[in-house]
C-alpha cells in the first residue's frame, strides 16, 4: 500500500503512476480523498499496488520518496496487513 498526502495538482496522479510504472509495479485499485480548501494537506491518494518478486524494492522505495518529494507530498509505503491494522480497513 502507497499512501500520499498533500496539495492536489495537475499531473499528480500521473506522476506517481509512472514511477510505480517504471519498476512493473501494477496498481490494483486507487482511491482518492480531497479535502482541498483551507487544509490541502489532508488530500489523500492510496495505491493498492502488486510488486513483483524481482523488484528491486529499496530503489523502488527511493524513487517514490523522490517523487513525493518533488510534489510536495508525504510518502508511506507499508505492507497491506500493516496498512489495514493500522487503518482498520
């Protein structure tokens, strides 16, 4: 599971997608939650995402903290039994 929060802009999906794109991650299932107006920082995007065995996940992981980063976004990455207990999906 990939969580970003932070201000909405144009591309944002986009750009994100293509670096989970770039290591054959496939997205299984996106939701997103704008709460925009006077607290933009509480946007919310969460990837569902499939990695492959042979990803290189330390270089994956650098890349999503890089493009987070370059879009002003906070960045978790968390395995989906973490993700759910901590949410209680």
């Amino acid at each position: 599971m990939i969580t970003t929060k932070g201000p909405d802009r144009k591309g944002l999906v986009a750009a994100v997608s293509a670096a989970i794109a770039r290591y054959g991650v496939n997205i299984t299932n996106l939701q997103a939650v704008f709460k925009g107006g006077a607290e933009p920082g509480r946007n919310i995007m969460i990837y569902e995402v499939d990695i492959p065995a042979d990803t290189d996940q330390k270089a994956f992981c650098c890349e999503l903290r890089e493009t987070a980063e370059s879009l002003d976004l906070n960045i978790s990455i968390q395995h989906r039994n973490i993700f759910e207990t901590i949410n209680r999906i």
